[in-house]
C-alpha cells in the first residue's frame, strides 16, 4: 500500500486491489449500513435494498418502483427527480419526501433521500443508488420549534381577544395540528375577572377562533358549515373537555366510531365526524389558578397521534395564550371602565334649539378621550365643542371630563372663542404640572399629556359664527344650497403644549340653512377627507343625522381604531314672533316705559301672570341700572324659547356687581332682587359695550310644546 496523493492529503489506496473487495464492500455496506440502500434499474425498480426497517420480505419488494415501496406523498414529482438524475448524472442529495413504508404498520415518515447516477465501466447508465436516511424526529422536532416560534412572535401584540386566538391558530394549523379552536369564557371577554377552578357546567364559553387544515384532502373550513359548532355553549358533562375544564388537566384522546362520550356532545361529534378527525387533546387555558377558556386540537387524516412532546408543546404555548388574554382582559375591563365614563361625561339628549339643528356621531375605540358639546349661551347663542385627548384608559377620560367641565363652566361668562381656548390651555398646563410632580413611580407621572380642541359661537342675530382652535383640524363649512365655502380658522397651538402663541379666531358669514362639520382627525385620515366630507354634506335636503351617519359610511376602514367625534350644526334665525326689541331713551322714566312694554309683549305670548310681574322687576331694575350707571344708546331685548330671556343693551363696558345690602342700606338690592326672580344672569360684552341679561324658566302654554327653526 502506498500513498496515491490523489484522494487528498494523507488519503491512501491500494495499488491493486485484493480480490473479491468490489463484493465484500458491497455486502457489508447492505448488510451493516444504517443509511438503507436502494440500487435501481432504469425502470426505477428495485433490484437491491436494504431496507430502514421490517417492511417484509425483501423477495416481495424487489422488482417494484421506488415510490411505490415507500408510498410517497407526491410519486410522480419524485419519479420525474429520479429520472433527472439518470440523465444529467448530477447527484440529488438530502432531498426531504414524506411517505410511509408500504408493508409496515405506522404513521406517515419523514424521509431524506440522496441519489446518485450508476455506469458501466463502458460509462452507460445502468440504475441509481437511492441514500434513505429517517429523519421523522428530527423533523418532528423541528416542526415543534417552528410552532413554537410562531406562537411567540404571533401571540401577544395585541390587546384584543380575537386577534389573540386568531394569531394562536394560524401558528399552530398546519404546523402542528390539522383542526383547532378556542373557546373563552364569555364573562372573559367582557372584561370580568376569569372564575377559579374547577369550571363549572353553568360556565358559558364562547368560540373565539376556530379554523383547519387537511392537506392532503384539500379540506378548509367553509366546507364544513354544512356542520358548525355553536358560537356559545355550556360543558357537557363526562366529556373530555369538561373534565379539563374540572381538574385544570390535560386530555388526549383516541378518536373513532365507538368513542363513548360522543353521545353526551352532539355537536363535538359532528364536528369530528365532519372533520375526520382521529386524536384530541383538550388544554385548559389556565392563569394562577384560574380558567380563562380552552383548547381543542385534532389531528385528522394521515396525521400521527399526540404524544407526550407534543402535550408539552401544548402546555407551552396554552401558556402564552392565557397570559396574553388576560392582558387582553385587563385592558377591556379599563377600556370598559374608561368608555362607561366618557359617555357619562358627555351631553345627554338635549331638545330642539331655537336657532341652530345640530346632530352627532360618537365612535367607540381605544381612545376614551373624545368628546363634543353643544351649549346653550344666552341671547340664543350655541357654543358648537369639538376635541381629543390623546391616550387610553381611565386617566384619559378623567382628563376629557375635566376640560369639559372647564369649558362647561366659562361658557356661562359669555367669553370669546379665543379667550375661551387661553383660558382652558392655562388650565390644562395647571394639569400638567400636577402630573409632573406626581411621585417618580407613578405610572402617570411618564406619561404625557395632549390634546385638542375647537370653540365656536354661533349668534342667530348677527349669523356669525366665530372659532378658534387649539391643535384640532379645522371645519368644513357649506352653504344652504350645499356650495362649500372656503373657511380659514388659524391653528393655535395644543392644550398641553409648550408653545405661548395666542389664539386667532376667525368669523364667518352664514346664511340660514348652512352647515358646519366639526370632528375629530379620524375625519381627516387624508388628503382626500376634506373634499369627501364637502361631498357628503353637498346635500342640504337630506337631514343632519343622515348627513352624519353618511359622513361616517364614507370613513375608510380601520380609519378611526382610537375612536371618533363629528358635530354637526345647520343654522338658523330666531323666528320674528319669538322676539321683541325696543330702542329706549336713556331717562328716568324709561324703566316705567320699558314695564308696560313688557307686560304688553307677554302677555301676548300667553305667559302666565306671575312671570309677567316677575319680568316687570327685572326689567325695571336693569333698565334703572342702565340709566344710572350706563350710557346711551339704550335697547331692551325680550327672546322666547324654552326660557324667557331679557336683554339690556348700552353702550358701557363698566359691569355691575351683586351686593348682599344690609338691612339699613337704602339701596343696593337691584341686582339681588334680579337673581332671586331669574334662574341665570350675566353680563355679556361686545365692541359696542355690554348686555346684562337673564333667563327665566317658563310653561308653554296649550298648544307651544317647543320652537324650532
């Protein structure tokens, strides 16, 4: 023996062969080799083997096709790899083919398969050597870790039950199952806390993913509706699924057509039997000692039982899944908490007004944020309130709730929009800093505060109506014949931003009958919103709330995930017969004038008596301050709505003040007298002076159930 250098380096050779070695390689290398052995003919046919296990008799499989000893799952694709290799002579190697061996008892195998091209010493082709290598475990093993990735990365990025199971069954069918559902508690999904176990028979469940797979019968889910499951249902007891739900264990079970409990679960047993499905494995979803719901996997068809890895896979992605629909719980139930406080918060069902139609449309979503209002102002004024408060949760509709209430409360001071608007962001910085100085490990203290909002007045007498916004996306404005008008209201900065720039309002012209649209940017989701917000309102026939649910249809899907607010209003007059004005001298005699005026005028409007002669102590006494106090030119203005209002006009900008007189005092009881007659009273000031007013709650007569316009 000597070194040849041509086998590679330290290689060695013999320089002639002993006799018979060509025979005895071959004999060992089929007698001992681990690997089985197939020699081919050009027919693809057996002419020797050995073989990766009993699979009979070898006489009976010499002389068949490759493809049919091992019952490959796609026998013509590999015939045609075959036949590749036996005309190019380039080797296939490590090929994976599923198939099983034909005279064995088992499941489905998972098989790598090496082939390479045989010639003569003439270099004529004679056959191929298939390498058979078993590579089922390994492959099993695989397939496992694979599920259990995609569980990982697909289960628990999101907050919603339904995604959750949805993410959980698309990891595991086909990887690991061919058919799988879960079912959750249904108290579960509303946010409740999960029961203890054991689950109870009175527990309903209900279907949150359900979906499977049979490749190799092309099976899908819609085939089967012929045989649905119920979307809820209660345990049936002596069933494999109750007794998981009972003791927190897990059930496999051998499927056929003497399976006892079937009869006690009807509909389990339909879907088996739609399915095929022959092994079951029941996973409680269970999370410190609690039942959130359960698993059913099925294995149909060609598909192996479970075994023991596979229940541990099982427990381990179950276990993924619970934690993530409590998560999921968790924040339903704050969402819950958060939502059931904005709608608290927001305006309830208010009647018609006497000069403006408005109507609404709140989205539910994650934000709890939102919110809108309208509000009554004197001199038959509506406040029109669109805004945001960006973040989720309780806090958030606390937040909401508290600038509501702020802009709520200086409303009634008859302040400008733009005013209004420094007046909240000063009280939303005076939030912020409450927030900052919480204590470093409260969760809120990192958390940081935005918002917007938009503040319109619209004034039926002027018809005008003045906005200012703080962040929050402009209007859109049509006319009454649906011609959209060019409005530009300047951007003020956020609520709780950094920015001191002041806010500029802009005013507007209306003619009875436009429209205004204020919502929130879910409405504005892109350029194209604007134009199709004008459309939809082009339309002056149709009524608000059809323009506002039709503004809603044309929201793109999945546009308005955190929720959204649209408001809108259609303006209008203060019909002649509702209103009274008067031009007064400015003399002393004028409040005794302005008394019988008033008389005259109520009691054509059929009010009762005693509001006649309340209204004549008011008047008097705002007429008499006017003359003493104010300045000329003088007008009384009297507005039948719901409420009787009385308006006195001058041309000061000197406000008086309640005094509590005491008992020697001679005067100093006007405005006293004033607010103990009338419900609400104020002072309201404009470029030409001021208005002191007040309203008076009043009984429509027979007939006068309410104005409208």
């Amino acid at each position: 023996m000597t070194d040849a250098g041509t086998g590679g380096p330290g290689s060695r050779v013999w320089e002639k062969a002993p006799e018979g070695l060509g025979a005895a390689l071959l004999n060992t290398l089929f007698d001992q080799s681990a690997v089985g052995l197939h020699v081919l003919d050009t027919d693809l046919r057996l002419v020797r083997v050995n073989l990766l296990t009993d699979m009979g008799p070898v006489d009976r499989l010499l002389g068949r096709r490759f493809d049919d000893v091992y019952h490959l799952d796609a026998p013509r694709e590999t015939a045609e790899q075959l036949r590749e290799v036996m005309r190019t002579g380039v080797p296939l190697v490590g090929l994976l083919m599923r198939g099983r061996f034909t005279d064995a008892d088992g499941p489905l195998r998972s098989l790598t398969v090496s082939v390479y091209r045989l010639d003569n010493e003439a270099g004529e082709v004679i056959g191929l050597l298939a390498a058979v290598v078993d590579v089922t475990e390994r492959e099993k093993v695989r397939a496992r870790d694979r599920c259990l990735t995609a569980v990982r990365d697909g289960v628990g990025s999101s907050l919603d039950v339904a995604d959750i199971c949805e993410a959980y069954i698309e990891a595991v069918v086909p990887r690991f199952v061919d058919f799988a559902t879960i079912e959750v508690v249904d108290d579960v999904l509303r946010g409740a806390d999960p029961p203890l176990g054991p689950l109870g028979p009175d527990v309903p469940l209900r279907r949150a993913a359900r979906t499977g797979f049979l490749g190799g019968l092309g099976w899908e889910q819609d085939e089967h509706e012929a045989a649905p499951a119920p979307e809820v249902r209660r345990l049936a007891p002596r069933t494999p699924y109750a007794l998981a739900a009972s003791d927190l264990g897990v059930r496999v079970v051998r499927l056929d057509s003497d399976t006892p409990w079937l009869d006690a679960d009807p509909d389990a047993a339909r879907l088996i039997g739609a399915t095929g499905a022959h092994s079951l494995m029941v996973v409680p979803l269970t999370l410190r000692g609690t039942v959130l719901g359960l698993v059913s996997l099925y294995r149909c068809g060609v598909s192996d039982s479970f075994d023991e890895d596979d229940v541990s896979l099982a427990l381990a992605t179950a276990t993924r899944v619970a934690l993530s629909i409590d998560n999921a719980r968790r924040y339903e139930r704050d969402h819950v908490i958060a939502s059931t406080v904005q709608r608290r918060l927001l305006p309830q069902e208010e009647g018609p007004r006497i000069a403006v139609e408005t109507a609404h449309v709140l989205l539910p979503g994650r934000n709890s944020g939102s919110w809108f209002d309208t509000i009554a102002l004197s001199g038959a004024r509506t406040a029109l309130v669109v805004g945001t408060v960006a973040g989720r949760g309780l806090q958030t509709a606390i937040v909401m709730g508290q600038l509501r209430t702020v802009i709520q409360a200086l409303s009634g001071i008859d302040l400008e929009p733009d005013e209004m608007l420094a007046r909240l962001k000063d009280t939303a910085d005076r939030l912020a800093k409450e927030r900052a100085a919480l204590p470093p490990g409260d969760s809120l203290q990192k958390e940081t505060l935005t918002a917007t909002c938009m503040y319109g007045v619209y004034d039926p007498f002027s018809r005008t109506c003045t906005i200012a916004r703080a962040g929050h996306p402009g209007p859109v404005v049509t006319g009454p014949d649906g011609t959209p008008l060019d409005v530009e209201v300047p951007e003020g900065p956020g609520l709780f931003s950094k920015d001191t720039a002041p806010f500029a309002p802009a005013t507007i012209a209306l003619e009875e009958g436009s429209v205004l649209a204020f919502f929130t940017s879910a409405f504005r989701s892109d350029a194209a919103a604007p134009a199709l917000i004008r459309d939809t309102l082009a339309h002056p026939d149709k009524p608000l709330q059809d323009l506002c649910d039709n503004l809603v249809y044309t929201l793109p899907p999945d546009s308005h995930p955190d929720g959204a607010a649209l408001l809108l209003a259609r303006t209008g007059t203060v019909p002649a017969d509702h209103v009274a004005t008067w031009e007064l001298e400015h003399d002393r005699t004028t409040p005794s004038l302005a008394r019988g005026l008033v008389r005259e005028q109520l009691e054509a409007w059929q009010l009762d008596e005693e509001t006649v002669y309340a209204t004549e102590l008011i008047v008097s006494e705002l007429i008499t301050n006017a003359v003493r106090y104010g300045t000329p030119p003088l007008h009384l203005r009297l507005l039948l709505d719901r409420t009787l209002t009385c308006e006195v006009h001058d041309s000061s900008s000197v406000a008086p003040h309640l005094r509590h007189a005491r008992t020697v005092d001679e005067g100093g009881r006007g405005l006293f007298i004033v607010s103990q007659l009338a419900s609400h009273w104020g002072t309201r000031f404009s470029r030409d002076g001021k208005a002191l007013w007040t309203e008076q709650e009043v009984s429509p007569p027979q007939g006068r159930e309410g104005t409208g316009s």
